[in-house]
C-alpha cells in the first residue's frame, strides 16, 4: 500500500505540474513500480487520470468555457469504443500493447518538446487558414457542418479506443485535434479536452470495473495519492518552474519511461 500510494503521489504532482496530459506516465510507474503489464496497469492508471480531469472539467463548466456540444459528440464515440479498447487490451499480446504505448509516448514527448522550444522563445503556432470546425461570427458557437461533425466523431472514437486499450487519457488526441480544427482559445480546448477525458475515462473505468479488471487494493492508495499529491503541488507549481522548463522535463521524462518500457522488452 504505501508503495502504491508514492507512485500516486509522483503521478498527482506531475499531472499538478504539467496538466492532466501527465497521467500518461501513471502507467509506466505502474509498470515498473509494481511490475504490472499495460492491461493491469491500464484501468488503474485511467481512474486516476479520469479523476483529476473531471476536477478541471468542473472548473471549466463553472467557468463557462467547456464547449459542451463537441465534448458531448466526442465523448459519445469515445464511450462506445472505450469499452473495446479494454476488451481488446485483455486478448492482445501484452508485448504488441507495450510497443504501441512506447511509440504514442515518444510521439508526446516530441509533441511536448517543441511546445517547450514555442514558449521558450515566446512563438505560435501558424494560424490555421481553412477551419474544419469554424464559428459563428462574434460567437463561441461552432457551424455545425457535417465535415465539422466527423471530424470530431472520428478524434472521440480514437480517443476512447486508446484510451480503454492503454489506459490513458487520451488528451493527447483531442487537444492537438481541437487546436488543429477548431480557433477556440487554449483554456476552452484545454477544458473541452478534460471534460472528454472525464466521461470516456468512466466508460472504461466502469467497463473494467464490471469484468473484474481492476486491482482495487493497488487503484485506492493509488488514486488517493494522485488527487493529494495534485493537491498539495498545484498552488506551488507556477512558483517553482517556467512553463517552458516543466514541458521540457516532462517531454525527458516521457522518453526516459518509453526507452524503457521498449527495453524491458528485451531484458
């Protein structure tokens, strides 16, 4: 147990430090701290994850900038895949879901090393020409067009099969897609993307929950130390690092913990 809850101590701060997009390394800690496999470690890591995005959803609802309809569209694919994905994840070769893990893991660490290099010398992104998902003029609402729809059917179906499957957040898909499609500013994308992470991580949460996947005496001392560990490090974070330079360690730590998980392949 108190093993357990030191891991979900280092996930809280780390989610407390980078964002919720840090909970992709609750697996790789589970992995070698506890010597689960990634279809072990997957429904445990999601509860956490999906835990502290429904605390930032709640604030973004609160707040008024959760665009509610495309994470309602993207949640409902999301939720109907997720539990696919944690099927899936019980019959595929635990060596197969490693490798597919440590490749998404160093593609968020080359993701999050150049927004590190954007913040570091205070660039941004081109502005998008040709919206996929473009707004109502002197609104915040979305034209519904049926490309619109898809797209953000298709980033919700993805989203929730790799999330059920790995045990991830799935942030990773839905924020790059909502900045690439859509002109909404950085909060309401960020938002928008936990309040998805939120219901697709129940979904599979549940799911797993029903057929007897989840280590409950390994996932309560282990959420418990993720929501205190977010707790305790969030009102100290921006105090401690620059933006740029807590990117930049997570994207080191997201390639450390990928190069070993391919290595402990070979071991």
């Amino acid at each position: 147990m108190i093993i357990e809850l030191g891991l979900g101590l280092a996930v809280g701060a780390i989610m407390a430090l980078t964002g919720a997009g840090g909970g992709i390394l609750a697996v790789p800690l589970l992995i070698f701290g506890l010597q689960l496999s990634v279809a072990q470690a997957g429904p445990v890591g999601l509860l956490a994850v999906g835990l502290a995005a429904a605390l930032g959803a709640a604030a973004g609802l609160k707040a008024g900038i959760v665009r509610y309809k495309a994470a309602l569209l993207m949640s409902v694919t999301g939720m109907f895949l997720s539990p696919f994905g944690v099927w899936l994840s019980h019959r595929l070769d635990n060596r197969w879901i490693t490798i597919l893990f440590s490749i998404i893991l160093f593609f968020v660490a080359y993701q999050t090393f150049r927004q590190a290099k954007d913040h570091s010398t205070d660039t941004e992104d081109s502005p998008v020409l040709k919206l996929t998902c473009a707004q109502y003029a002197n609104s915040i609402q979305f034209i519904w067009t049926t490309r619109c729809v898809n797209t953000l059917a298709i980033t919700g179906g993805i989203a929730g099969l790799l999330s059920g499957l790995l045990g991830v957040g799935s942030g990773f898909v839905v924020v790059p897609a909502l900045q690439r499609y859509t002109n909404l500013a950085i909060q309401s994308v960020i938002a928008t993307s936990l309040t998805v992470i939120a219901l697709v991580s129940l979904t599979g949460v549940l799911f797993s929950a029903a057929t007897s996947h989840i280590n409950w005496a390994v996932a309560i001392p282990f959420c418990a130390g993720a929501l205190t560990g977010m707790g305790v490090v969030k009102s100290m974070s921006s105090r401690l690092f620059s933006r740029a330079q807590l990117l930049t360690g997570f994207a080191a730590l997201s390639t450390v913990a990928a190069a070993g998980m391919m290595a402990k392949l070979f071991v």
